[in-house]
C-alpha cells in the first residue's frame, strides 16, 4: 500500500510551482516593500500642508509648556503670581494664532497685493525705534531695538523681516518674469535690503542683522542668482560683520567664549564674566542626562542661567526632558525645514515658491542657530528660538510666517486638486477655512493688461454722429422723425453729407414686370423637377 505524499513533495512536483526563497530574497522584498510604501506615502497630497500645521502645533504647545516651567521662579520673584509670565505668554500665543488664521485664509493675489504696505509699515518702524524716547532696550539688552506698547514689546526688526521676504518673493518673482533678466529683477530688492540692513545695523542689534540677512541670502539664492555673485555678497557681509564685532568689546568677548564653549575649556575668570551664560548652559544640559531631571524640576532657572526663558530655553528643555526631548525639538524644526522646502518645489506659483523657501530658511536656520550657541557649536548673538522662547511681537511673527508658509502648502497644484474632488481636511472645516484655487500661469498678466488701456484705433461698431454708420434702427427712426417734420411742412434736420446726399438722389424707379411667358417657362420647370423626384423616391420605396 502507497504512502500519501507529504504537502511539500506534493507543492515540489506540480509544474510551474514557484522554488522557496531564500532568507536574503525575502528580506530584500520586504525592504522594497516599505520602500515602496514609504514613497507613496510621501506623495500622498496634503501631506506637507498637514506636517506643517502638526509641527506648529507640536512646538507652539512644546513652547508654553516650558515658558511655564522656566519663568515661575522669576515671576514669584518679581512679586507676581508664579503664572503671571505664563499668562503674558499665552495671550502672545492666542493673539499669534489669530492672526495665523487669517494668514491662511489669504489668498496668495491678496498676500501680493498688500505686501508693498506691509513693508512700508516696516520701514516706518525701524525709523521710529531710532527716534529718541520711542525706542526702548538699550538697559537690558544692550541694543535700543523695541517699542513698548503696554505690557508687550513690539521687536520691528521681527517685522521687517517677515514683511522683506514676502514683499521680496512678490517683486523677484514678478520683475524676473517681465523682464527675464534677474539682474533687473533683483536691483528693487537688493536696495530696500541694504536700506533695512542698515537701518537695523543702527540698533546695534547683531543678532536681528543676522536673521535679515538670513532671509535676504535665502530668497537671492532660490531666485536663482549667480553662485559667484551670491558668494561674493555673503563674503562682503561677513567682513561687514566681522568689522562690526570688532568696533565693541563685548562681540569680541563672545567670539572668545565661542572658542572656550567650543573646546570646553573655560578659565576660572571667564566663567564668572563673559563666558558665565555658555557655561551655565552647557552644565543644564549635562545635568538632564537621558531622559532628563523631570518636567518643572531644573535648577538652573533658579537664578543659575541668565535669560533661562528666553535665548537659553532650550539648556532648559534638555535639562528637563533630557537627551530624548532636545532631539524631539531637534527633529521638530529638521521636519519643518524639509517639509517646507518640499512646499516650496512643489509649488507652480513662482511667487509662493519663492516665499515659501524664504520663509522655511529664516524660521529653520534661526532655530538651529540658537540650539548651536546653546550647545556651545557657535557664538551667543541674542537671537530666540522660535515658537518656544517667551517673546511679544517674536511669537506672533513667527507664528503669522508658520500662516503664511502652511497657505502656500494649502495652494500646491496637488493639494488644491486633492481639496476640490475629495472635500477639506478636518482642520480646514473646523477653522471654516475656504476651499483654496487653482493657479493659472500668466493670470496676472492677463489681469493688468486687461485693466490696462490700449489705442487701437476707433472701433467700426462705435455709431458716428450725422453719418451713415448707425444702426438699421437707427436710421429708420431717424428717417421716420424726417418725414414727419416735411408732412407739417417744417425744416428738414438733416446735415452734412448724409443729408445732402439723400435729398438729392432720383426717386426709385419702379420694378419691371416679369414677362408671362417666363413666369410660365419657370412653372413648366417646376412641375418637372417635382414629377422627377416623385419617379426616384417611387422606385427607392420598389427597392
């Protein structure tokens, strides 16, 4: 009696069945599977509009949690409530989120077209800071570069900023695509950003002339400017900037603290002058090890690390949360700078590509900066970390740029084609924002020659006074009016060469009578052609 053959002899011996693979091939086809599933999922629309508003979201939350936990000794300190800095914040924050709002519910022409008087708003601020008695800092800061208006500090040069890199975007993009040629493009701009770089330069506010400038080399270099030239501006802003630090005494003690914080060597003498705020933040950093000290529970907020909830917020972060939370904020910003860019090529729109990788480049650039002096990799120059240090107008600018940056999101092709077939995403319907439109190229052109008034000529439909030019309407009402006025015997109104040329023609000759003997011929031939098609049709029916 035969033995039933095991399943697998079975599966070996059907022809055509497929050889078991090997543990190599199974892991190669599982790599490309999540390969694969990855990069469909990168392409996946909305993709960058919802990482975007996530990251924001992520970081403004990220950011009250820790002005809360690093400011409530100075604010008990101060005689207030241990909340009363916290509170400040908040409102800061709301008021930022409002504004946010708007920015996305903006349409990118709406954005163009007022960026010029966004500017001008700026410009008008950088000149009132500098006016005597308006212009307030100079005590804590060093630098006299804010307004006070109540409680909340107004920053203009956080202004100009945001307010040059969409009023840039818009001019690039707009002169490069009437002339085609960048230099002309580019000439408006350059000169409005030296002017506000200098303007800022008179602040002595180093720091805020490096995020300017920032945003400045980010949109020249995205337009597409010479690398040579490009490489030629930034090397002759460094040696402005470099001659700067040298005019004070204190920017020349950073740049040797940089290279004690760098090395960690720091003298005995430094760490209780120039150097004390670098040391006192790397040693914050140090104490949260891991998995850091426990939220609410740093020392060095208590009195330890100057500007604790401002510049040095993040020494904070990772003394409380540790290793795993500063990474956490590090791959927070690394998110938005790459999502961001991936806004910024996937845009048709060249002003909102342009305004989307400036936007993306000052708010990420800034932000790893401040994390760099912190951990001690480059010099201290003042500037916040964005969205979590505590800030008046530095909050609500940021997050007004996060609107503006999360709009051109909303309005790639893809996106915008995504939202009309298959509705708003849930945030769009809750925040009751309006369903985005498509970009059409050159619409703005067709626009403003459209507004435009072009001679051409005088059009043949336009009816000519007095000539023969009008209407058939026309004409009969006014000849009926005529003969009216010649039956009650009055003077004829008629002028000109029409007139004259009416009233001395002939009377029209009266139609000769047809012959009846072609009125005949034409009938005969009638009644053949009808009798013809009645013989065809007659045989087509036979058929």
């Amino acid at each position: 009696m035969a033995l039933p053959e095991s399943s697998s002899k079975r599966r070996q011996s059907i022809p055509g069945a497929e050889e078991p693979q090997t543990t190599e091939e199974r892991d190669e086809r599982g790599l490309g599977s999540l390969q694969r599933k990855f990069a469909a999922q990168m392409a996946t629309p909305q993709l960058n509009y919802k990482v975007l508003l996530g990251v924001t979201v992520c970081l403004t939350g990220l950011g009250l949690v820790m002005v809360l936990s690093s400011s409530m000794v100075t604010s008990y300190a101060s005689g207030a409530s241990v909340f009363s800095e916290f509170i400040k914040q908040a409102v800061v924050v709301f008021i930022g989120l409002i504004v946010m709002w708007f920015a996305l519910r903006m349409r990118p022409q709406t954005i163009r077209k007022y960026s010029p008087w966004l500017l001008v708003i700026a410009v008008g601020m950088l000149l009132a800071v500098l006016i005597p008695g308006v212009g307030v800092g100079a005590d804590e800061v060093g630098s006299n570069s804010w307004i006070r208006i109540g409680p909340i500090g107004v920053q203009p040069s956080e202004v100009a900023k945001m307010a040059l890199a969409v009023w840039g975007a818009a001019t690039v993009s707009y002169r490069a695509r009437v002339t085609q040629r960048l230099n002309t493009g580019l000439g408006a701009f350059i000169a409005v950003s030296a002017v506000i770089l200098i303007l800022v330069m008179a602040q002595k506010d180093l720091g805020m002339m490096f995020s300017v400038g920032i945003v400045v080399a980010a949109l020249m270099f995205f337009a597409g400017v010479d690398r040579k030239v490009f490489f030629a501006l930034l090397a002759v802003v460094g040696l402005f900037g470099a001659f700067a630090i040298t005019q004070a005494s204190f920017r020349g003690a950073r740049i040797t603290t940089w290279k004690d914080a760098l090395t960690l060597n720091f003298g005995e003498t430094t760490t209780q002058g120039a150097a004390y705020q670098s040391h006192q933040g790397i040693l914050s950093l140090s104490d949260g090890g891991l998995f850091g000290a426990g939220l609410g529970q740093s020392r060095a907020k208590w009195f330890y690390l100057p500007e604790a909830k401002n510049d040095f917020i993040f020494a904070i972060v990772g003394e409380e949360l540790g290793m795993f939370g500063a990474v956490f904020v590090v791959i927070l910003f690394g998110m938005l700078g790459w999502f961001g860019i991936r806004t910024a090529m996937a845009q048709a729109d060249p002003f909102l590509r342009l305004l989307a990788a400036t936007l993306t480049i000052g708010i990420s650039v800034q932000a790893f900066f401040n994390m760099g002096y912190v951990v001690g990799l480059l010099p201290v120059t003042g500037i916040q970390l964005p969205l979590i240090s505590a800030g008046g107008s530095s909050a609500i600018i940021t997050l007004l740029s996060m609107g503006l940056l999360c709009n051109c999101a909303r309005n790639e092709p893809e996106t915008v084609s995504s939202m009309q077939h298959e509705g708003r995403p849930l945030i769009d319907r809750i925040l009751l924002l309006p369903e985005p439109q498509g970009y059409k190229a050159g619409e703005q052109r067709r626009t403003q020659r459209r507004e435009t008034a072009y001679s051409y000529g005088t059009p043949v439909t336009r009816p000519q006074p007095g000539g023969s030019r009008g209407s058939q309407d026309v004409r009969r009402e006014r000849d009926r009016v005529e003969e009216s006025i010649r039956r009650v015997g009055g003077e004829s109104r008629l002028r000109g060469y029409d007139g004259v040329r009416r009233q001395n023609l002939p009377p029209t000759a009266t139609p000769k009578p047809i012959p009846r003997s072609r009125q005949r011929a034409d009938d005969a031939g009638q009644r053949r052609a009808r009798k013809t098609r009645r013989t065809i049709d007659d045989r087509h029916r036979r058929r």
